[in-house]
C-alpha cells in the first residue's frame, strides 16, 4: 500500500469510533513489537498494514479509511504523530501547537485551526523529546526553551511548562525545499528587478548587508536568495542558532550552530564563541542568521577587520529602529562609549535592507538605505530604494512598488571604492 501524503479520507463513522479503532489498532501493533530488536520503518509498516487489512476483512473499512490508519499509525511510531501530515504538506508554512489539543497553521498567509489533537499532553512531550533530542538538544521544566529543526531544515521554538501555562507548546517554521531565488521574490513583487540587480552588484562586490525586519517578513527566505550570488570560489562560514540557511554553489562552506547548556548547567556554545572561533577558519566572508544580543559586536568587528561581504538579519520595525537596536544589543555586552559604537556600526555596514509583512499579508523589501557615515553624531542612512504604495485592490491586496529615490541611486565613498559607481 503506498501512504498519501495530505488528501481527504473517509471518516470511520464518527470522530469517537475513529479514535477507539486508531488506538485498538496501535495497540496490537505495539504488543508484535519486539523491544529487543531493531524494527526498521519498512517492517514496522509492513506490520501495521497487515493488522489494518485483518481488521477490515471484518469491519468494511473503506480504501482511503485503511490508508489513512496506516499512515497515522505508522507517524505515531516514527513521524510527528498527528502533525506528520502537516510538515508533508508544501502549502502549509507555519504549524503552531499551543496545546495538545489547539493546532494552528499557516496556508497561503492565513491562519487556521486544523481541528487535530494529539492523544494526550504526554503523547505532545514524547514528540517534542523526539524531535530535539534528533538535534542533541535538551528540553525540561529547568530549561523549557529551545530552538531546534527538524530533518528537512523546519525551524522549531519549543516552550514547557511552568512557562507555558496551558502546557507544552510547539512552532514549526517551514521552508522550501529549494530555496527562494531572488528571481522568485520577484515574481512575488517582493522587490523590483532593478532592486534585484543592485543587491546582487553589492553581494559579488562583498558589500557588507544587513537584513531587518518583523517576525515573519521572510529574513532568512531573502538572506538565502542573496547568498545564492556569493561567488563559488569563496570559503563561506554561517553562523546560526539553528541551522537553517541553505547556501547552495559554494563547496568551501562551514556551517556552525549553536549548542545549549546540558542538565548539569555546562557546554554551552553560543553565537559569540562560533563567531570568534570563525575568524581562525580563514573565512572571506561570514553569514549570522540573526544577532539578538552581545554578538552584534564580535560580528561588527569581524566585518571591520577583513570580512567583506558578509551579511546577518535582526529583528526590528525599521532601518532606523535596527541601527538603535543594534546600538543596544552591542552595549549590552560591552562597556563602551555610545560614540565608538556608532562608529563601529557605519564603518562595518556598507546596505541594510528592510523587509515588510503588509497588511494582506505580502511580504515585501520595503527600504534599502545606504549607510553613508556619521552626521552630527549619529550614524546617516541614504535610501537608496523605497516601496511606494499607491493603493488597494477590491480583494485587498497592497498596490504599490519598490522605486528608486532618485533616478541614480546615490552612492557614497564605500560602495563607490567597490566598483559600483
């Protein structure tokens, strides 16, 4: 029999009978299992379809009833259980667990509750313990925060109670299998073909480029577009929480990740550390997922000292507000006069880019500022370009653009020495 992967079924009668038959049917399953042995997923399929057919040379249970049961036994065992089906589906980019009984998702920018329930809270905490422990994690009531992924590079955020008040919760970033291009963003409208051009001019002129924005503007999507025009004959090192970029054309990669303290409070490695021990990998350039904290200064320096090209992402609502933010998070690592660390910030960054959840949900580069220098003390931004709005259509989708604030973009000292002027 071969599972599908999404698609409708036939109901069994009711959602009771189909729940009692589900379990009766794991349950059989489990007592042939011989903990001894190692049962591979082939087996243990093979299993669950003979016990499926047995069951319905008596109860008539339709095709796509039996299909369905194999494929959820069979996911309660091996997969995620219930959200198995979920993580399949390509449309479906968000998974959000606030319960075991409360699964959202995100299909096609909208959120919507699937009705599916996990067996029980324990059932949820053996997936979670799953899919962590996969990455070396660790995850309990004293450490009940962690990031982790899944094989196929799908961010995941894990909160436990006592945090999480109405029990164990779970979110699923997902991503494509191919990663983005800049050329599909702009099929989107993400960003115009011009805007396009001059991004890449800047990634193979090793401009160093900062990418901001809100929670679920695209970041890491847009980040991994520009990655894709680093030339091949680079040593490239990312730096990230969890590993999710997906650099593709540069064999001479490096990819780090962070680890978190065990139970006993010891081997932590963050972000700061991999990026000190990236500076001794000879890297020409060195990707950071996102900065949060006191790493914002280890990743300005290195950009200061030799590191040209390199890019990273932060959260903010603006290029004005990532500058204060990254303002903050360097003095928050380090004693050091508001001056210096202005200083730092425009003589390390050449572009920031600004990205955008819009109100019908698009997700569009809003500003691409230059960053010029200091003025009056403060580190100057330049837009280069800005997304102009010019209305709504009667589905309520943004009209509107990314345009150019001047018929030439204006191009300063840096990004003139690089051959862009």
């Amino acid at each position: 029999m071969r599972l599908r992967s999404s698609g409708e079924v036939e109901a069994v009668n009711d959602e009771r009978s189909w729940q009692d038959l589900h379990a009766e049917l794991k349950r059989i399953v489990q007592e042939q299992i011989d903990y001894g042995s190692t049962l591979s997923d082939a087996e243990l399929l093979d299993l669950i379809e003979k016990e499926v057919f047995a069951r319905s040379s008596r109860s008539h249970l339709t095709a796509g009833t039996m299909n369905k049961l194999v494929r959820d036994i069979f996911n309660s065992f091996r997969g995620l259980d219930v959200i198995q089906p979920l993580v399949d589906d390509p449309e479906i980019t968000e998974i959000m667990i606030n319960s075991h009984e409360r699964i959202f998702i995100e299909k096609r920018g909208r959120v919507t509750e699937t009705g599916l329930a996990f067996e029980s809270r324990e059932k949820l905490e053996d997936t979670i313990q799953a899919v962590v422990g996969r990455v070396n994690r660790i995850v309990n009531e004293s450490s009940p925060v962690v990031d982790a992924r899944l094989p196929d590079g799908s961010r995941v955020h894990v909160v436990l109670p006592p945090v999480a008040l109405d029990g164990p919760t779970m979110t699923i970033r997902k991503f494509p299998a191919a990663p983005m291009t800049l050329e599909d963003l702009q099929r989107r409208e993400a960003l115009s073909e011009e805007a396009a051009a001059f991004l890449i001019r800047l990634v193979k002129e090793k401009h160093n480029i900062f990418i901001s924005g809100g929670t679920g503007s695209g970041k890491t999507t847009f980040l991994n577009a520009l990655s894709q025009h680093i030339p091949a004959d680079e040593r490239i090192i990312t730096i990230e929480d969890s590993a999710e970029l997906q650099i593709r054309g540069v064999p001479n990669l490096v990819r780090l990740e962070t680890r978190n303290a065990n139970t006993e409070g010891r081997g932590e490695i963050s972000i700061r550390e991999l990026i000190r021990a990236s500076l001794r990998m000879r890297p020409n350039r060195i990707i950071v997922g996102e900065v949060r904290g006191a790493e914002s200064l280890d990743m300005l320096q290195a950009m200061n000292t030799g590191h040209e090209g390199s890019l990273s992402t932060g959260h903010a609502n603006s290029t004005i507000d990532m500058l204060s933010r990254l303002e903050t998070m360097v003095l928050s690592g380090a004693s050091l006069p508001l001056d210096v660390v202005r200083k730092q910030i425009s003589s390390a960054l050449d572009v920031m880019v600004h990205l955008q959840r819009l109100r019908d949900r698009s997700r569009r580069v809003t500003e691409i500022s230059e960053v010029v220098g200091m003025a009056g003390g403060e580190v100057k931004l330049q837009p280069i370009y800005r997304f102009v709005e010019r209305g709504e259509a009667p589905d309520g989708r943004v009209i509107g653009s990314l345009e150019a604030v001047s018929r030439v973009p204006p191009v300063a000292v840096k990004l003139s020495t690089g051959g862009l002027t």
